[in-house]
C-alpha cells in the first residue's frame, strides 16, 4: 500500500470520525428540545477498484421505530378527537344542572306540579295563580336558554370546522415543501435529518386535525394519505375545503389543480370531532330537550284545554293546526260538549257534539246531521244568538256572544278523540302553552285525506353517509293527485324519489317518518323545502317535523299564553260540571279540579318518539325526565371514558417512541469517547505518515 493510500485512509477515518463527533454532540445538545428525534450516522468501507479505501459516512439518519410513529399518530387523533367531544359534553351537560338538586333544569318542571298542587288546595287565591304562572313561564324560559345554547355550541363547533379546514391546509402547504428541501438534501448527500425534524413536528399537529395514513418516500420526504387513500401531500399538496348548510351535515372535500371536488371520509381528530359536535351530539340533545318540552307542553295543555276558568273566557282561540277545518274534523270519534253561560257559570246554551254519529243536539233536542265540510255551519247554527264559530289560517276560535247574559265558553272534552288527543285539545282551543310554529306532529291525517299542499311546490333532500358525506340530492315535486297516498307514492318512488335508500310511512296518528332500508343506513336531510299546504300554511318539512334540526327547534317556540300571563285569573283551574241542575252555576271559582289536574298531568303516560340516544316509549314525564337525565349524563360519561383511554394509549405509544428516538446521555457520552479515539487515532497515521514521508524525503 502507498503512503498516498494510507494519508487518503486515514483522512477518510478523520472526517467519518468528524462527522460521527458533530452529530453526537447534537444529540447531546437537544437532549431536552421537545420533538427532537436523535440521530445516527452509518459508516461503510469504501471500496475502489476492489481495494479498500477507507471508510465514508453512508447515511445520517434519524432513530426512528415507523410502527411507534404511525401508532401514535393513531393514537394522536383519536384522543384529540374524544378530548374535544368530551369538553362540550361536559358544557352542554353543566346547563341542565345536577338533576338531583332543586336548582338544575329538571327541577323547574318539578316546581310546576308542586305550585299548581298548592293552587289545587286554594283556587281562589290570586298569589297561588301568579306562582303558577310564574313556575311554567321559568320551565319554558329555561327550556329556551338550554337550547339556544345547544345551538351556540353548534355554531361555534362549525366555525372553527372552517378555521381548522384552513389550518389544515396551511399544514399541508408547509409539509409538502419541506418534502422538496429534504429530496433535495438528499440527492446531494447532505444531512436532511433537521428538515425532517420539524416535518415531523408538522405531522403530529396535522394528525391531531385530521386521521392521516403517513408513508416516507424513496426520495425523502413523506407521502400522506386519508384514511380511504386519498394523497394529502406528495409531489404537492391538495387542498381541503369545509362544506355545510344550516340543514344539512357537515364534511370535508378534497380538490386537486385538475379535476372535480371529492368528499373525503374523516375518521379521527378535532376535524371528526367538530363534525359529530355540529351533526350529531348537539342536534340530538336539542332534538331531545324539543322532545321534552314538546311533551310538557302537551300534557299542560290536555288538562287546561279539560278545564275552564271561573267566569269561562268569551274568547278560546285555537291554534294554527295546520289543517284545513274538513280535514281536521275528520276522523275524530265519541263525543264532546260546548257550554255558553254567564258571568256566575250558569249554562245558557248546551251543545252536545257527537263525532262518530256525526250530529249535534241543542240543549238536548233533537240531533242535527253534519259532516267535517258542513261542521262549522251547523255549529254557527247550533249556537245561534249565543256565540259563533270561525275557521281562519288554520285555527278554530269559539266566541261568546257579548251580551250580559253570555259570559263565557267552557268545553267538556266528553270521550272526543283524535290522533291521541281530545277535541278542545287538538285545536288547542285553551292552552296554556302556545307555540310559535308546529311542535306536535301527530296530524291526524290519513292516506284517504287529501294532502293539500300545492301541486308542482318542490322538496329537496340529501342522502349522506353516516359520516356526514352526501350521495346525492333528490327534488321531489308535490303531485297533482291529491291524497296522502299519492303523496307517500311520490316520496318513495325509485326513480324520483326515495324509494331505493328508504320508505316514508304514515302511522295511525297521521305522523309522517322515514326508514332507511340500507345497511349501513342512508341518513335524509332537508336542503330546501318550497311546499306550503294552502295559503300561508306550513311546509311538509314543519307539519311532519322531518329532520333533527326541525324537530330540535322545537324548544324554542314554546310560551306561556300572553293573554294568560297578564291575568292569571285566565288559569283553566275548574272544571264544567255538566251534572248540575238548571240554573245551578256549572262552573265555580272554588273549583280546583282543573289545578290538580295539572298537577297530576306530570304523571299521566304520554308517547315519546324517538330523540337523540331514547328510543320511542310510553312514559310519564317524570319518568322520562329521569331517563333524559341519564342519557345526557351517560353520554358524557362515555365520552370521558374514550377520552381517558385514548390518553393513555397516546401516553404509552409516546413513552416508547421517547425510549427509542429520545437521546440517552450516558450512550452519547460513550458514543463521544468512541468517535474521539476514532479521530485520534486517524490522525495518529496521518502523523506516521508523516514521518516516514519526511524520512524517505531525507534519504532522496
């Protein structure tokens, strides 16, 4: 071997040795900076001409373990994702209360039985009435608070989809670039290991927005893919949008430079998250609490509409059915009494309607023949110079004629029936409660009814996935035939409707709901809904309440009468007694069956559809309002309990990557000592040849 060969080996060692010493000592160095992985060079004998060369340095790289890595941007994502859901579950939790204590939301229903028991035991007093008054006036106002709330949650979880959409992509940007500095590097033989580094850093955050599928690349760098495959970056970087609509789920899509938008599937991260906030937990929630106080409502307002107050009102207005008056009088059965008396409750007038017979007696005489399209008529004529009946915008108002002798009307309900609710009760001619749009949707219709809603009015739905990504929109045009079955035909039809992802039904008490018929099953929002059944009248998607952002407004509309708050002496609390004898006062102020019939309507069994995580059941209200409670308790507690164990997950998987990628000091000092004999002892052969150069140089 020439001494030329032994100086070019030993320089070789030196710089290897160099090299190896400067990379330690920035393992050293970054011992504590957060995300730092340590490095490590790799040596290999050169070779030329097949004699060796000395040695080079081949590879400087980072200590990685890509199973740890991609396990715990895994487990990054999912706890982001479960940590998010959790905090607002707690939130949403906090504004209904302890439902064991006398001040959450639960509570304030309980306040209205126990006032109207001790208005039950005293009717007469004004100060009892008020407390009512007040205590159903809180529950609804209270009821309102928690939903508008709901709906903040809601909103603030969409804007910041959209924040994070752009926050995604601005990482995506970043990543994508440090992929052609670190090809570059590369290329060169130049250490990229820094780049990657804070690529690395970036790649956490992404994964804790989004679930990403990470793959390094021959070239250097890192692909990243979605879930289902879609490139996030590669070559480039695509860009993500956010789509949603007031009614409508939201998803991501992904664009390219070239080619049409594509919705994409998230599974994880605050992006998931956000997303179940917005379509799912929150909606449901408000859908149950529209549930709740629907039913609430409801259950007032059967005993008030079955009771009367002391003198009776001159006026009952009812409330917009969203029926036309036929439609709505057909199908009732048994029958029910109209009474006019004056301002001390004497009966004047006495109209026996009978439903299934179809006639109506005056003051028990002979029976008069009627039908729904002649009902109002007969009644007019029933009640003659006593009072009269009208039909506007959908509602029934009786009105007793103003003379002295004619105080008043006063209803007993009797065994009328329809659609689970009594006469007076149905056309909401006394309620307690109004609202300020549909919040029961137990129409009465049948398949025989004419639908009347306006031919060639249009409605438009989206099929989506359960994730929130839409399959299509489907326009259905409201048919010229007229009935509820052409209807129903029309919404389930295969080509123009439905029909292939689900059927529409209409159940015995003319509630309209949908089925899906797919597996997984197809989810149907609203996009926009043109319909409008006769004048003014509500559209199919606010008479049938279809969807869970129109049955979760229901929380919203509900209201103590105006008329009823201002004088409490309005309170239905007595009841028409229909067994007195002529000129004996029907209807007395000291009367409190009305009032412990309110009392007790917290106890009566009522039908809840399904809503959020409850199942449809038969219960009492306090039956159900425990079970409300639970649920939302419950789903919180579930939420913990995915955010604690992915926390831990995430912990052990980072702990393991710590114990791989992180610098052990004791193995760099020892890796110091190594690489610096290594220097010293190149150098020594560069000195011995040295020497014998200087020698050989003497003896020339």
């Amino acid at each position: 071997m020439s001494l030329t060969s032994v100086l070019s080996n030993a320089t070789s060692g030196m710089i290897a040795a160099q090299t190896a010493l400067r990379i330690t000592s920035d393992n050293v160095a970054n011992v504590n900076t957060p995300g730092y992985v340590r490095k490590q060079v790799d040596q290999a004998h050169r070779v030329v001409g097949g004699v060796g060369a000395g040695v080079e340095i081949s590879d400087v790289r980072r200590v990685i373990d890509q199973f740890l890595v991609s396990a715990g941007l895994t487990a990054s994502s999912t706890a982001s994702r479960w940590n998010l859901i959790s905090t607002n579950l707690d939130t949403a939790q906090s504004l209904f209360g302890d439902p064991t204590s006398q001040t959450g939301y639960f509570a304030t229903l309980d306040k209205v039985w126990d006032a109207f028991g001790a208005t039950a035991a005293n009717p007469t007093s004004g100060v009892l009435r008020s407390e009512s008054v007040a205590a159903v006036k809180t529950f609804f106002d209270q009821t309102a608070k928690i939903n508008a709330e709901l709906k903040r949650m809601a909103a603030s979880a969409d804007d910041r989809a959209q924040s994070t959409a752009r926050d995604i992509n601005d990482l995506l940007t970043q990543i994508s670039k440090l992929n052609t500095d670190i090809s570059r590097t590369s290329i060169g033989s130049g250490d990229s290991t820094g780049a990657e580094n804070v690529q690395m850093g970036l790649i956490e955050k992404l994964a804790a927005l989004i679930d990403i599928q990470v793959q390094p690349r021959s070239a250097g760098g890192v692909t990243i893919r979605t879930a289902e495959g879609f490139e996030l970056v590669g070559d480039g970087a695509a860009t993500l949008a956010y789509r949603s609509t007031d009614s409508t789920s939201g998803y991501l899509a992904i664009q390219y430079p070239v080619g049409a938008e594509q919705p994409i599937t998230v599974t994880g991260g605050e992006m998931r998250a956000l997303l179940d906030l917005r379509d799912t937990h929150l909606p449901k929630l408000s859908e149950q609490l529209g549930e709740f106080a629907a039913r609430s409502a409801e259950r007032l307002n059967a005993a008030h509409n079955a009771s009367s107050s002391a003198p009776p009102r001159s006026v009952l207005e009812g409330r917009d059915t969203g029926l036309d008056l036929p439609t709505a009088i057909g199908g009732f059965m048994g029958q029910t009494t109209l009474a006019v008396t004056d301002a001390s409750g004497v009966i004047q007038r006495r109209i026996a309607i009978d439903f299934t017979a179809g006639t109506m007696s005056v003051d028990a005489g002979p029976a008069t023949a009627f039908t729904p399209a002649t009902f109002l008529s007969t009644l007019n004529t029933s009640l003659g110079a006593f009072g009269s009946a009208t039909f506007t915008n959908r509602a029934l108002t009786l009105t007793a004629a103003g003379t002295a002798t004619a105080a008043g009307i006063a209803i007993d309900e009797g065994t009328s029936q329809k659609a689970g609710k009594a006469f007076s009760h149905f056309f909401g001619l006394n309620d307690l409660v109004r609202s300020s749009g549909q919040t029961l949707y137990e129409t009465g219709l049948r398949t025989t009814d004419p639908h009347g809603f306006t031919a060639g009015d249009t409605l438009t739905f989206r099929l989506t996935q359960q994730d929130g990504r839409p399959i299509r929109d489907v326009t259905i045009s409201i048919p010229a035939a007229t009935t509820m079955q052409d209807l129903l035909n029309t919404l389930n039809a295969n080509s123009t409707g439905v029909g292939l992802v689900g059927t529409f039904s209409l159940d015995a008490e003319g509630q309209l709901s949908f089925a899906p018929s797919t597996t997984p099953p197809i989810s149907l929002a609203v996009v926009a809904d043109n319909t409008q059944r006769g004048v003014g009248g509500p559209s199919v998607t606010g008479l049938f309440g279809l969807g869970v952002f129109e049955r979760g407004s229901r929380a919203d509309r509900l209201f103590v009468d105006p008329k009823i708050s201002q004088d409490p002496n309005k309170l239905a609390l007595s009841k028409l007694d229909l067994t007195v004898t002529a000129g004996t006062p029907a209807i007395s102020p000291g009367n409190g069956q009305g009032a412990a019939a309110l009392a007790a309507a917290g106890e009566k069994k009522v039908r809840f559809d399904a809503a959020g995580t409850l199942s449809a059941i038969t219960a009492s209200l306090t039956d159900y309002a425990a079970q409300f409670g639970a649920a939302i308790g419950a789903s919180a507690t579930a939420a913990d309990n995915q955010k604690l164990a992915n926390q831990a997950v995430a912990t052990e998987v980072a702990q393991r990557r710590q114990s791989v990628e992180g610098v052990n000091l004791d193995e760099e000092l020892v890796r110091l000592t190594t690489f610096q004999q290594a220097f010293n002892a190149s150098a020594r052969m560069i000195q011995a040849a040295k020497e014998l150069f200087d020698v050989l140089t003497n003896i020339i």
